[in-house]
C-alpha cells in the first residue's frame, strides 16, 4: 500500500510539473529536456496523459469552462502541428525533433498566457514544491 501510495503521489507530481506539455500535445512524447518534467517510463507518462488527471490539475488552478476550452483548442492545434513535423519527409529525424521542441515550447508560451497572474504563480509553486520531492528534499 505505501508503494501504490508513493507511485500515485509521483505520478501526481510529474503530472503537475508537465502541465504545460499535457496541454500542449496529448499524444506526443514529453520534451527530452530533463528540466522539463521528461517523463521516460511509458506507463507514466501514459497515466499523465489520463483525462481525469488533467481535470484534476485544471480544479486546482480554478481554471474556467473558457479557460479549458481554450487550452483543449491549443492542444489540438499543437498535436496536429507535431503531426505535420512526423510526417515531413523532407527534415532528417534532428531536425524534426528540434522543430518539435520549437513548437512545444511556443505552445507552452501560448498556454501560460491563458492563465491568470495567479493561476501562473500557484502553477509555479506546485512544480516548485514536485520538484523538490522529486529530488528528495523537503518542500515547505
């Protein structure tokens, strides 16, 4: 029971720290870069990808029906733009995987604008506290 319950709290936690990549494409692998919350193990970031999970994170922002909306019209314009990249035949596999992170984070910029001072600053704070878990310190 303390494993399933510290494997739910990372994943929880994983999920809060690659919230602007769950809205920026639901279908696409998480950015290589560490700092960005990559999650390498397929049945996480299966679970990150869950819906109930991502209705989770939007009730603790206190996200509005427009809000939701406008971050599921984001996501899929950015999983259709990742789409597009995969299947280019013309970039060789670097250059599609630079012009994908390109397009995520421009998506991530677009996404965090959508969010209030206040709504950034407690999204900051929880991907604060996660990673100081993850790391094994303590969080205030």
């Amino acid at each position: 029971m303390k494993t399933l319950t510290r494997s739910f709290v990372l994943a929880a936690g994983l999920a809060a720290a690659a919230l602007p990549a769950l809205f920026a494409a639901e279908a696409t692998p998480a950015p290589a870069a560490p700092s960005a919350g990559a999650v390498k193990h397929p049945l996480l970031r299966a679970f990150l990808r869950h819906p109930l999970l991502r209705q989770r994170i939007a009730q603790r922002l206190g996200l509005s029906a427009d809000q939701i909306a406008t971050l599921k019209a984001e996501r899929a314009k950015t999983a259709a733009a990742l789409k597009a990249i995969r299947a280019d035949a013309t970039l060789t596999a670097d250059q599609k995987k630079a012009k994908a992170r390109e397009t995520v984070q421009a998506a991530r910029g677009e996404m965090r604008s959508v969010l209030t001072p206040e709504q950034q600053a407690k999204l900051a704070q929880i991907r604060a506290h996660l990673r100081a878990r993850l790391q094994g310190g303590k969080a205030a």
